[in-house]
C-alpha cells in the first residue's frame, strides 16, 4: 500500500490509499490512489478521486473531487466546496 498520513485527525470508516497531511478527516471519507490532500477539512462522505490534489480546502457532506483535478485555496482564503457537489 502506497498511503501516507502525518499529522491527522481521521475519524472511523475512512480509506485512506493516497497520502494526507495536516487534515481533519470525518467518517466515511475516501482517498483514493494517487490523490494529495494538505491543510483539509473534509466532511462525512467526501470523497477525493485518484490524482485530485486539495490544498486549503474545506468540504461539506457527500462531496466528490473528480480524478486529476487540482484545487487550492490559501491559508488565510480556504476554498469550501457545498453539500453534494462533483467537481
């Protein structure tokens, strides 16, 4: 397995294959193969496809990041994503 985690807070029901850092997890999150996520809030049910990388971003519920897609916010400016969006 290829997963990488440092400095988290991962509820239970999470799957982490890609790596994590510096992040709050909900329940039921799922990080794919090959995905980066830095400096998230993820909500219960998000999930982030293989190769999507996430800096500075805050999810709601039920969201999913499709493959490959890169999006950043900025420490003092995170990106938030709505309930139930696919972006």
């Amino acid at each position: 397995m290829d997963s990488h985690v440092r400095d988290c807070m991962v509820a239970d029901g999470c799957i982490i294959e890609g790596e994590v850092e510096d992040s709050i997890l909900f329940r039921g999150v799922k990080i794919k193969k090959g995905a980066k996520v830095k400096h998230c809030v993820l909500m219960q049910g998000t999930t982030i496809q293989a190769g999507a990388v996430l800096k500075y971003a805050i999810t709601d519920k039920n969201v999913r990041v499709n493959p490959g897609r890169m999006l950043m916010g900025h420490s003092t400016y995170p990106l938030s994503i709505a309930k139930n969006e696919i972006v």
